[in-house]
C-alpha cells in the first residue's frame, strides 16, 4: 500500500496566475489515472485543448465557465463536468476569488495538445520516459 502526502507536493506556475499541485500520476506509481489541482486567479484557466483520454473536471471552490466545444457552461463548487476523449474543451475563472479546481485523467502522464502548437505537451513524466 502507498500513502501519499500532498502536504509535500509543491504548486508549481503552470502558467501565468494558474498554480498547479500533482496529486496522483506515474511518478506516484499510477498506471490509469493522473489528478491534480490548478489554483486559478480571476479571468485565469485552461487555454482550449484536448487530450486523447476522458477528463474529470471538478470545482472545488470558485465559479468557472467551461467550454466543450462550441457549448459553454457555468460551474460552480461541488460541480464536476465529463470532457469526453478527443474533445476540445479550455476553463475560465469568472469569480472574484480563487479558482479551486481538480482534473483526473485517465491517463499516468498528462499529455495535451493545445491549440495554434503542433507538438504534444507531456507532463509528470517518470525519469526513464522520454
């Protein structure tokens, strides 16, 4: 059986406004899923993109508008949202406050593809991958 502390794991800037905490991925032993958390200033979020697995997407404290596509919705704390495999999807803190979020993928390793990039972005990857 493995314990793992997140008191330990560190946020680290994703991106500008958008800390973001590993919770559970390959290099926590996983094999099916990667959680985290993003921490979100207001009028901060996820960019559109897409991932070839489902997508878990819950808030935990705050508002955010979520787009599936060309749908648009409002989510609020206590409120998760399937994006299914293949689907271009971004979030958005429209609060006042922090944005608290947790994404689940059932993939080990994050991987996306973003758009207006042409490459894959990888993350959490364990040190003997490339």
């Amino acid at each position: 059986m493995q314990i793992i502390d997140h008191t330990s794991q560190p946020l680290d800037e994703w991106r500008t406004g958008v800390m973001t905490r590993m919770l559970v991925s390959a290099l926590t032993g996983a094999e099916h899923l990667c959680v985290f958390e993003q921490f979100c200033d207001p009028g901060r979020g996820a960019p559109t993109h897409l991932h070839t697995v489902e997508e878990v997407l819950t808030v935990l404290d705050g508002e955010a508008e979520v787009r599936l596509d060309a749908e648009r919705a409002t989510l609020s704390a206590g409120q998760s949202m399937v994006v299914p495999a293949g689907r271009k999807h971004s979030f958005q803190n429209t609060g006042l406050t922090t944005l608290h979020v947790r994404a689940t993928l059932a993939a080990p390793i994050f991987e996306a593809w973003f758009d207006g990039e042409t490459e894959v972005r990888r993350r959490w990857l364990p040190q003997s991958s490339s």
